[in-house]
C-alpha cells in the first residue's frame, strides 16, 4: 500500500506528520498531488485553540494525479488550485441566485489537511491555471486573495472613497492594493507596530502595494492621525485585524461609512464592547465576510498572473513540508520578516 505524508495539529502548537494511504478518487472526485501550501492565520489559531487533533492546510495549488470514472473535465497531469469550500449548487439559496449563503456547502478541512502530499477532492473543487504564469508557491496566494476579494465585495468602497485597511498581513496587503484599484482616494494602512522586524517590513510592503499612509497602533495615535487627514472620517474601514481593533474603526469611520470585517479571535479575545448609540445616530454599517464558499478564484488568478497582485511581495519563505515546525515558527515570530509562508512538496 503506497502512503503519504499529512500535518496535523493541536494546542499548544503540537503537530503529528501522519502517514496515510494515498486515497483512491470516487466517481465524481479527483486526487490532487499537492504541490504547494500556504500557511493561513486560521492554522495557527488552530495550533493555539482547537483541543482535538486537527488536520492542516488549506491554501493548496497541485496537479491532478487522477480522476474518477464520471470526471470528464479533468486529466492527469493538469495544474490546479484547490477550494476548500464549495457551494453545492442545488440548495434554496444556491437556486435563488445567492451561493454566497449555501446550506451544504462541501469541504474537506474536517478530515483532510492541505499540508499532504496528495488531497482527494470533489472534481468541481479544482480550477485550472497557467503553469508558465504562476508557480505553484504563488498560485498557492489565489485562496488569500479570494477572501481579501470578497471582504472588498462586501464592504463596496465607492471611487475616491477615503479607506482604512486593519492589519498588514498577506490579506490586508493585497485589500491595499485592491482599495486602491477600486478608485480609493487615499488608503491609510494600519499595522500593530513598527518596532518589531515583521511589523516594520508589513508596513514597508504595504507602501509597496499602494498605501498612502502607514500608520501603526503601539507607535501612533491612529484616531489623531487619521482625523487631521480625513476630519469627517473615513468611509470604509476594511478590518482584517483582530476584532478589539473594532472600537477605533468606528470612531475613524465617517457618518455612514460601511466597516467590513474579516479579523477573527477566539477566547476571550472574540469579544468586544462598543457605544451602540453612538454606532446607531452614526448610521454606520458593519458588514462581516466570511469567505465560505471560496468564490473569485478565476479573478484572483488572473490578477497574480498579470502581476496586477505581484505575489513576490507577499510569498516571503518558502519551507518543504518535513521543515513544517519551521515554517510554523516562522509566521508566528514577529523577528521574523514573514507575510506568506508556503510549504513545498
């Protein structure tokens, strides 16, 4: 029996490398061999919460390795990335012309991690692209850039808006550079610090991407700042950033300006207190997304290969998958440079 290799983990940062048979594809399936895996937020949230043993991954560009007896779209050998959330397309609001709400949606993040050297899939679940335009390291970018898509989706910043983007990691970067394709005025990127190597370098990529003004929370008086720039406030408030950054994004926010959120914690951290009053005579809107089905994959693609989204900037270490625990440290060390961390197999 030919096996594979697949990451697994739990709190506090405990990983098990498992080795399992290579699945066979049912009629309807296909088995991907992994070629390249990003490391997301959510897998380190994971590492620090989830009591169980959990499989890991879930950012995956790999080649079709083999195809079930009903798959006609589909041939060995093809490079693809993978979503890990698919809408079933026969639900009421899939019917309704609203997959975005699908009631059965299809995943494999339950009992299969994206971190393996191969990945059994419904055929539905792949999207092709272009091997001479991408790498499979950043095709492995496209799942990021989807949920930064359909935060900007939700939030639907008007031309010359004044915008505000929480958080410099790799979605908050790409929703600078997307603002600023929108027709934004100005986008002010907001990152925890500056004092630390990874804080200072998001900060420096995010002027790269197009931010006017980088500001950081622990360095500087971000409503102060912000206000003398924009004195009746922003329009849009784009928060990747965990979600105590909530409060500010409303006092920053002009009135009825639109916040969308993205930023997750769990524990106590999930939780926030705000004025709803002064929310409510405001008239502000806060629009979560939750990017679950994974929609805009042929956008985002497209995007990475005209260089539109350049994904140099944003892949910054690349690990094979046995140097797991170092990729890991990586991203989580803020003396280190990291924005996208990619495993390799």
């Amino acid at each position: 029996m030919k096996t594979m290799r697949s990451l697994w983990g739990k709190a506090p940062f405990q990983f098990e490398l498992r080795e399992l048979p290579i699945p066979d594809p049912a009629p309807d399936e296909v088995v991907v061999r992994v070629t390249a895996c990003g490391v997301c937020g959510t897998d380190l949230h994971f590492l620090r919460h989830n009591q169980e043993w959990t499989p890991l991954g879930h950012e995956v560009a790999g080649v079709i390795a083999a195809t079930g007896s009903h798959v006609r779209d589909w041939k060995e050998g093809e490079t693809v990335i993978v979503e890990n959330h698919t809408a079933c397309g026969v639900c009421a609001p899939c019917k309704n012309g609203r997959a975005l709400y699908c009631q059965n949606l299809t995943s494999y993040m339950e009992d299969r991690a994206g971190f393996a050297d191969y990945l059994r899939v419904r055929q539905d679940m792949v999207q092709s692209y272009d091997a001479q335009a991408l790498s499979p390291q950043q095709a492995a970018l496209a799942e990021p850039l989807t949920v930064a898509l359909d935060l900007l989706q939700r939030a639907d910043p008007d031309l010359n808006d004044e915008v505000a983007v929480f958080g410099p990691g790799s979605i908050g970067l790409m929703l600078t550079r997307l603002a600023k394709l929108r027709g934004a005025r100005r986008v002010f990127l907001v990152g925890s610090n500056r004092s630390t190597p990874r804080g200072r370098h998001r900060l420096q990529v995010g002027l790269q991407m197009g931010a006017d003004v980088v500001l950081s929370e622990a360095e500087d008086d971000v409503l102060a700042a912000i206000k003398a720039a924009v004195p009746q406030g922003v329009q849009r408030v784009l928060v990747t950033a965990p979600p105590r950054t909530l409060p500010l994004a409303f006092e920053i926010a002009c009135f009825g300006a639109i916040i969308g959120l993205i930023g997750i914690e769990f524990g106590a951290g999930a939780e926030v207190t705000f004025d709803v009053n002064a929310f409510h005579f405001k008239k502000l809107q806060l629009r979560a997304s939750h990017a679950i089905p994974n929609h805009y994959f042929p956008i985002a693609l497209d995007l990475l290969a005209r260089r539109v989204i350049d994904p140099d900037l944003l892949s910054s270490h690349i690990f094979s998958l046995n140097d797991y625990e170092k990729a890991f440290q990586t991203l989580a060390d803020p003396q280190q440079t990291a924005i996208k961390v990619v495993l390799t197999t």
